[in-house]
C-alpha cells in the first residue's frame, strides 16, 4: 500500500472517490494509479460536478481540477459538492493562488499537483478521504499568500472593500455594494494603502492596488 505526507491508514473501509477532470488521460491515470490502493476506489468519473452528482453523491471524496472546459469557478463547483456532505481535494497541473483561494474559501481539504509522484498522490486522497486536510507547501502559499512578499495584515472587510475597489469599482458604488458609507469606504482604502507603503509594496494609485490585489491572490490576474 502506498504511503506519503507522514499519514497512516487509519481505516481499511472502501473509501469511495469521484473524479471531475475533463482530460481524459488524467481520468485514466489516475483511475489507475488509485485502482492499486484496497482502501480507496474510484466509482464515478465525470467532465463537470453536475454531471458526476447527477451520477451518485454516495461518495467520500471529490477530486476536482481546479479548471474545467465548461467555464464554471472552483468556488461553485466546491460549494455543490459540500451541499452534498461530501469532501474535496484540489488535484491541479498550475498553481494559480487566485483559483485556490476561492476553492479554500468554499471549504477544500487540500491541493495536490499533478505533478506528484504517485505515492503523495494517493496519500493525499486517502488522507482527505478520511476527511482530514492535506498539507502541502503550495496549499500553504496559496493560502497565506506568496512567502516572498510581505503580508500586509488586512481585514476581512479591507479584504472585501480592496477587492471591490481594485477590480474597477467607484468608491460610491462599493459603499452601496458593502452598505458602508462612501467616507468609511474611502477611510478603508486609505488605511489599505497605508498599510502596503508600511509592508514596502506601495500602491498610491488604483492601479497599483490592483497590482497588489493580484500579487495577493484576492484577484484573477490578466486572462484567467
């Protein structure tokens, strides 16, 4: 049985695994790889969430790639399985902390890149089958953001005002859109930029602050 991630087998149960993965030699590799364990069996496989709920929701664990053909987010597809009492992993080919976020935000276990060796990938699933979160370096960056840059320390409703503001916004209608008034809204932004120019990552201008939304991860960068 393959180990990994410093986790034991804590149960010789069947864990029943559906996979949402729309490249076909994925599905295929890592049916496979899976069809070696005892303990873990992939019983659905589909292109889209909806298609593999419509299939059964008597399941242990979704694994999800993070991008699918048919346009939906992580953050839905994530939320459609949890409204279904069921776990999910993150198992994606490019780290994008944006896309992570938003799955982290709607309650995943983990990310695991494909890239894995075998053994950590199939530890990874066993481990989030059990319901237990999986910890792995790019989880954690994704999550507290690039190591490299300096965290700023925002709230969560500077988080929710910079982000508003900085994907194209007016003040006014983030005031509108969060029920704060337009002063307390420009009092956020203000202590928001302050605090970057104290992390030394400046951002006296909207665009700039978009820059350090992206960097953050709280936006999408270009074309995603």
């Amino acid at each position: 049985m393959s180990a990994g991630l410093g986790e034991e087998v804590v149960s010789q149960a069947t864990r029943r695994i559906g996979l949402v993965e729309d490249h076909e030699s994925v599905v295929i590799g890592l049916s496979t790889i899976l069809s070696r364990e005892p303990d873990l069996e992939v019983v659905a496989t589909a292109a889209t969430v909806a298609e593999l709920l419509a299939q059964t929701d008597d399941l242990d664990l979704v694994v999800l790639d993070l991008r699918l053909a048919d346009g939906s987010t992580p953050e839905e597809n994530v939320r459609a399985v949890r409204e279904r009492d069921v776990e999910v992993l993150i198992f994606t080919g490019a780290e994008n902390a944006f896309l992570v976020r938003s799955a982290a935000r709607a309650g995943v276990l983990g990310v695991v890149r494909k890239s894995q060796d075998a053994a950590t990938v199939v530890a990874a699933v066993r481990t989030a089958a059990s319901g237990r979160q999986v910890v792995t370096a790019d989880w954690a960056a994704a999550i507290d953001g690039d190591p490299g840059l300096s965290d700023v320390g925002l709230s969560p409703r500077q988080e929710e005002v910079l982000t508003l503001y900085a994907s194209g916004e007016k003040a006014s209608r983030v005031a509108r859109m969060t029920g704060l008034s337009e002063q307390t809204v420009n009092d956020y932004l203000s202590r928001i930029r302050q605090k970057y120019a104290d992390a030394g990552r400046p951002a006296p201008t909207k665009t700039d602050l978009y820059k350090r939304a992206v960097e953050d991860g709280w936006l999408p960068g270009p074309g995603i």
